[in-house]
C-alpha cells in the first residue's frame, strides 16, 4: 500500500533568547569600517578622588597619575555554515538557511570568544579559590563602584543564573532584562565559567566577571554558497551554505572576576 508524503509546511519561527550579552551591550552603528581592522580608544577616567583636610599646602603633581591610558580591541569572526546533498533548495533558499543558522547562535559565538580575553584580563579581587555567591557578588559590585565610574556588567555563565536568582539577586525587568539589586546589568551568557589560563572552576562553583559597560561593532552578515569552489560541486552532488559576521566587543579592558560557589539559598 502506498503511503502519502508529509505535508511540507514552512520551519517554525524562533523566539530569540533573552538575557545573553548582545541584550545588554551597546550596539554601535557601522560608521567608518576601518573599526573591521579593530579599535582604539581613550579610556574613561576611573574614580581616583581623595578627600582630606584643608591645609595650605599645595597639591604636589607628583603624586598624580600620569597620562591618558589608551585601549585596542581586535576584531572577532563568527561564522557558521553547512553541506548537503543537493535537496532541489534554490540558491536563495540555501542563503536564508545560512543566515537564519548563524543569527540562532551568533549571541552564544560572541559570549564564548570574549571571555577568555575578558578572564585573562581580570583583577582577582578574592584570589583563585572560590568563595560564596553572595560574597563574590558583592565583591564585584563594589570594585565596580571604586575602580568604574559607570554601570558596569556583571557577566555570569547561564546556568549559574538560577542560584543567583533564588538568592534574590537579580532583578527582571521589563522585556526580560536582567539586573543586579543595584541596577548593574547581568548578562547571562554561554560563558564556560573557567578562571584565568582556562582553569576549570571547583566542584560546584564558577567564575563570574564584571566589565566596564560593553560596546558591540559588527558588520552586516555576508552569505555565500560556495568555499573557493563552485556553488554545487558535481563530484558528490553537495551544495554548501556559510554565514560570517566580524565583530568588536569592547570593555575597556577593565574587568574583575570571582568565582562564586552555586550553593542554594535558604
């Protein structure tokens, strides 16, 4: 007996997820793109007042630190793509394919690549062992508060975001964007939660950072349908579809970690 083909409707639309780094960085228009090459800038003066009594003397330079510090940040390629047997698709088809797949996992691609520059670049403010969720926190929370003069972002691997939430210290707001207690954006990402020179955390525990704000550049998403070759190859009937997206993340190169055991809250 027969049986009839399935029904071909159209692929389900995706919800994009909320609460990863792409929802709480800035996202800088094209302008120039020399910035493709990477960038540099002028750092935000960080907070360096002191208070003491009046006297006559007068403020001595010396004591005065020297300069304007300066930053580059180099660009971040996240591309995807895929082979098949030729499956009768237009080469449209196979473009819009490429695109939607990249878009479905550039937020976790980014998350991923920067955080090994962002640990390498961390003030250990508690050292190398870890400490409680809520010490660690406040430990970044507050050089935040002494070494930015901003609201800075408190970058946490995704799965460690339950404990903190049940230790009541997110905050969710409107459109699902997360928050410290103290208005410090969260960005729950695909971080691996490693410490400097990729150390694995503890049992039980894991590294969190805190960063300047964060800036995103990135160009437009470019699709091809070949590699150097033709758009179908003949030898095995394949075509091929691959997406790219150049990207700068930048923090400053401030940025402080802890690693936070993931105990439950009472």
């Amino acid at each position: 007996m027969a049986v009839a083909p399935p029904l071909l409707i159209p692929t389900p639309q995706l919800a994009p997820p909320r609460g990863g780094l792409l929802s709480v960085a800035d996202i800088v228009g094209p302008g120039d793109l020399h910035w493709q090459n990477g960038v540099e800038y002028a750092t935000n003066p960080t907070p360096g007042g002191v208070a003491d009594e009046v006297s006559c003397d007068p403020i001595d330079p010396a004591d005065l630190p020297e300069g304007v510090p300066v930053v580059t940040d180099d660009p971040l390629r996240v591309h995807t793509g895929f082979t098949c047997k030729h499956p009768g698709l237009t080469r449209d088809e196979i473009q819009a394919y490429a695109r939607n797949k990249l878009a479905a996992g550039e937020g976790p691609a980014v998350e991923r690549g920067v955080w090994p520059t962002i640990i390498a670049d961390a003030t250990t403010i508690a050292g190398t062992g870890a400490v409680s969720l809520l010490a660690g926190l406040g430990d970044l929370e507050a050089w935040l508060y002494e070494s930015y003069g901003g609201t800075g972002v408190i970058h946490v691997p995704r799965g460690a975001l339950p404990f903190l939430v049940k230790a009541k210290q997110i905050v969710v707001g409107s459109g699902g964007s997360l928050t410290t207690v103290l208005g410090t954006k969260v960005s729950a990402g695909a971080y691996p939660g490693t410490g400097p020179s990729a150390a694995e955390p503890a049992a039980g525990a894991a590294w969190i950072s805190a960063t300047a704000a964060v800036q995103v550049r990135r160009s437009e998403t470019k699709v091809r349908t070949d590699n150097g070759a033709a758009y179908f190859d003949h030898r095995d009937n394949s075509v091929i579809g691959l997406a790219e997206r150049l990207y700068v993340v930048s923090w400053e190169h401030l940025a402080a970690a802890v690693q936070i055991t993931l105990e439950e809250a009472p």
